[in-house]
C-alpha cells in the first residue's frame, strides 16, 4: 500500500480556553502562509515551533489544540515537545504516522466493502484495489470512500480540497519528520484529557487505527462516529459539533 496523504490542507488549531474561539493556523506554504524559502521546513518535525510561535504570539500560558488528519501528526509532535502548553488535545480522524501506528491494505479493503451496497461502489473499489496493488493511481475515483454521504455537498467538499501545495504535501512526511518511539514515550506521560475521534467508514484514518492511537495516552477518551468518513463534521454537523464541545467544554 502506498503511503497515504489526503489532498486536503492539513490543519492545526489552538483554541483559547476562556473564549472557545478557534484560531486556524496555516501551515507553512498553505491558506495565507508564505511559501518558505527551504523546501525542507515543510517537514512535519520542523512544523513544530510554528505551532508554538503562534501560542507564544497569543499570549496563551496553555491552549486547546484541535487538529484534523495530516495536521495531527504535527499535534501529536507539539504535544510531545510542549505537554505542559496543551489543555485538552482534541484528534479528529487523525493521521498516526507521528506515533507509528500502522494501517494496511486488508484493513482498508475490510472497510471499503461495508460500503457494498452504494452506487459508487464498483468503481470505487476496483480503483481502490488497483492502488493497493500498485496497478493503478487514479486516486479521484476512490473519493466517496472518505464521506459517509457521496452526495453533491460531499462533491463539492472534495474539489475544494483540490486546490494545494503539491510540494508541502510531499515534504510533511519526509524522511526524518517523525519519531515514533521517542513520541511514544513522551505521550505515554501526557496528563492532559484527549480525545480521539474516528469516523465509522474512514478509509484514510480507520477506527482500529485511531483506537490503538488512544491507547498510547493515559487519559484518552475514544469516539466513533456512527455513518462517518474522514470529515465528521460534513456526514453529521449536530453530532460532531456535540461531541467536541462536550469534550472541550
């Protein structure tokens, strides 16, 4: 299986405790960040004292920090490094390449069939299969498996997402961006609540992944979100809102 990186800019956030406002954080050459002059900055590891400058820049002594999907290895990193700067740490179908969990293609394959009966289906799996044996890439056609609903919201969703920095995307992974054991270890005395939510149909963060992700902190809270892909907060608004402000709250 090839490695997987979602087309979608990765976030990060900080989230003020007193006024449960988020502040969104670009990261480097995406949204309304500068391009670096180093191409090499754009690695995950080196992500993590822009996250700090900005808690740092906000006059915060600790702050909520939620993040999504790639963005959460960079906050799985940040909360190793800085543990006593983060109040809750909230991971919405996170990425876990930062603490080494692994995720392969049976795995995938056994999720991608619960979504048998969709109209998609066919193609979407024939796709799927061909990338999971390295016989093809047409990674388009392998979309509806990362939204509970395939519907025209969920399109539109997924187009958007398009519009990226090829060149950020390839570098965040790269060679020496993460180091799971020593992450390991120090999450391992993380005392901060966590919450780890997964989404029933996701294909890119499964729930078997994000549980054993879970079970690396000593006050993790695990949340699956029923009829799921990669983007809760598109498949149920209500439920997911409900979820993170119970946890944030």
């Amino acid at each position: 299986m090839r490695s997987w990186v979602q087309p979608a800019p990765a976030h990060s956030a900080i989230i003020s405790l007193r006024s449960r406002r988020l502040i969104l954080l670009d990261l480097r050459g995406t949204g309304l960040s500068a391009l670096p002059a180093d191409a090499a900055s754009y690695r995950c590891d080196r992500q993590v004292a822009d996250v700090e400058a900005l808690r740092v820049h906000l006059g915060l002594p600790r702050a909520d920090v939620l993040a999504h999907s790639g963005g959460a290895n960079l906050a799985l990193r940040y909360a190793a490094h800085h543990p006593r700067r983060v109040g809750r740490l909230a991971l919405i179908t996170p990425g876990v390449r930062a603490v080494g969990v692994r995720i392969d293609g049976p795995m995938r394959r056994a999720l991608a069939l619960r979504r048998k009966g969709a109209p998609w289906f066919p193609a979407a799996f024939a796709a799927l299969e061909a990338i999971s044996e390295d016989t093809g890439s047409d990674w388009e056609a392998i979309a509806p498996f990362f939204y509970g609903r395939w519907d025209a919201e969920a399109r539109l969703h997924h187009t958007a997402g398009q519009r990226v920095n090829s060149e950020a995307v390839a570098h965040f992974a790269a060679e020496g961006a993460f180091d799971p054991e020593a992450t390991r270890a120090a999450l391992a005395a993380f005392g901060s609540p966590v919450l780890l939510l997964a989404g029933e149909y996701d294909l890119n963060s499964p729930p078997e992944a994000v549980a054993e992700c879970a079970g690396l902190f000593p006050r993790a809270s695990l949340v699956e979100q029923s009829g799921a892909g990669h983007y809760p907060w598109m498949d149920d608004p209500g439920r997911f809102v409900a979820t993170v402000s119970a946890f944030l709250g």
